[in-house]
C-alpha cells in the first residue's frame, strides 16, 4: 500500500485521541467507530511502523518508549495542522477544554483568583482544575498545563519558568506564648515542627549556623498533604512549619503568624515553572493562551 492509499493524519489522530482518553471504547465513540475498529487501526499503524506502540490490559492501555516518542511528536504535528488550517481559515479565537494541574498553595494565592479574568478573556475556553501538592503525569492525567514547585527533573516536558520565592518558619503568637520564642536552631527541640508528608519534601528544615549549613530534622506531631492545609495547622496553633512567603504575607502582616529565625535562614529559593508537551511552536491556541497570560500576571511570588 503506497503512502498516497494511507490516511495517516487520520489515523495519527486516532492514536492521540484514543491516548488522551485512555481507551478505545470511548475514542470510537468519539469518531463515530466500533471498538474493534480502532483496535485494528491502531494494530495496522503498529504494523505499518514496524513496532509496538501500546501495551494492552484488561485495565488501561500504557504507551512503550516507542509509543510516547510517537505520540507526543503525532501531538504536535496535530497542533501545527490545526495551526495552519487557522492561519488559512483566519478563526484565531482559542476555545476548547482546558485541563490545569497546580500545588495547592499557588492554586489559591495565585492560580483561582486570576481565571474570571482569564474567562473574560476567552469565552470558548473551558476550564478543569486540579490542585494538589503531589506530581501528576501529565500524559496519564490528559492534563495540558501543569505548575511544580520545586526543581525539575529531566523529561520530555517543556517548561516556562513563573518566578521563585524563599521560605520563612512561621507560628501563631498564642503558641509561642505558650512554648516560647526559638532564638536559634537548637530551640527548635522543645517545639512541635510540622511537616509535609508526601516523598519529594525533604523531612527537615535547612538552616545556615556560622556559615555552616545543618539541617534540623522534622519531629512534630502532624503531617499535611499539602502546603495549605499545613498553614492551616500553623494558624490553629498546633505548632511551628516552614512555609513560603506567598502562602503566609498576609498573614505576617496582619499579626497572625510572626516570622522565625531569620537570622539563621539559608535564603534557600524555591522555583515555580509551569509544564506542559510538546515545543513552544506546537501549542493548541488555548495553552498558548494560558501560558503567555500565567507568565504576564505572575510579577512576583
């Protein structure tokens, strides 16, 4: 069968389609097909490359190494399509499902009170939100544009930075009057440090002693699984956290939380960027959209 007899843009999108939706039922639901003929189309595309690009269970269908390469290049290639048949129809409006993934902290400082702005923006855009503190895979999430703290890890992702912001150890003054005010690391024996419990934190607090950097390990007793509810925690008076500046400026200004041990703060800074697949010049309408606003309206954290 020559190229010419093959509709591969068809059947490229197809394969993204029943990928993003994580099955073949409800790919051939969206197209209009059977079940078993997509299952055949994705087997002759499979044939036709000469490998395989999805292994199949009974559960859920997971890409090969050859599978995510050609999906997320076959993304692209989509996207530049759509990007052309745009630029040749001139309907340059970005519309459509908008899947976002942030920590929970930037989420409610940053993230929720800037999307009525956004929507007002683009009407044809609609939002699906998910906050949470720990590391999603954006490929297995179908998530488009993701926001992670911390520094990032070699992958095929893209990555915009937002900004960085530094630490502070914070506590309510009714607990500090109760326990007393930490006047250097060794302090911190006698009060109860609460922590995150999720892997990639590391369970203990960085501090800078005669130029000497020591790590003062984390033994209170309650965890949080994200970063708010850990504020939350601290403002009930349940005991000391390090937190980032954004998540507690109105709180230290308005006298709810003091600031600890600065004098001893490594000034270590904890970087923001947003993620997403695929190279700048491959984006849907819509994650561009989002992107260039997100970077425009995060001026400082």
């Amino acid at each position: 069968m020559s190229r010419l007899d093959v509709n591969r843009s068809g059947e490229l999108e197809v394969f993204v389609r029943v990928i993003e939706l994580g099955g073949f039922s409800v790919a051939a639901r969206e197209f209009g097909m059977t079940p078993s003929a997509v299952s055949k189309l994705i087997s002759r595309l499979e044939e036709r490359l000469g490998t395989r690009l999805v292994n199949r269970t009974t559960r859920k269908l997971q890409l090969t190494p050859e599978g995510c390469v050609f999906y997320e290049r076959g993304t692209r290639i989509l996207a530049d399509l759509a990007e052309t048949e745009r630029c040749a129809g001139l309907h340059g409006t970005p519309k459509g499902r908008l899947r976002i993934n942030a920590n929970v902290p930037f989420g409610h400082h940053f993230l929720l009170p800037l999307l009525p702005e956004f929507l007002s923006m683009h009407a044809e855009i609609s939002l699906d939100i998910v906050l949470t503190d720990e590391v999603v895979d954006l490929l297995e999430q179908r998530t488009d544009i993701a926001v992670r703290a911390g520094p990032l890890k070699d992958s095929v992702l893209v990555a915009r930075k937002l900004g960085e912001t530094r630490k502070v150890i914070v506590g309510v003054p009714s607990y500090l009057a109760r326990h007393g005010i930490p006047l250097t690391p060794d302090d911190l024996a006698r009060h109860n440090l609460l922590g995150a419990n999720y892997a990639r934190i590391p369970q203990g607090w960085p501090f800078r002693v005669g130029g000497v950097q020591r790590i003062v390990p984390i033994t209170g007793n309650a965890q949080a699984s994200d970063g708010e509810t850990l504020r939350g925690l601290t403002l009930a008076g349940l005991g000391l956290s390090r937190l980032a500046v954004f998540q507690v400026r109105q709180d230290i200004a308005a006298g709810r939380l003091s600031v600890l041990l600065e004098d001893f703060n490594p000034g270590d800074k904890e970087e923001f960027h947003a993620v997403f697949m695929g190279q700048g010049g491959y984006l849907p309408q819509r994650v561009r959209a989002f992107l260039d606003f997100l970077v425009e309206r995060i001026t400082s954290l």
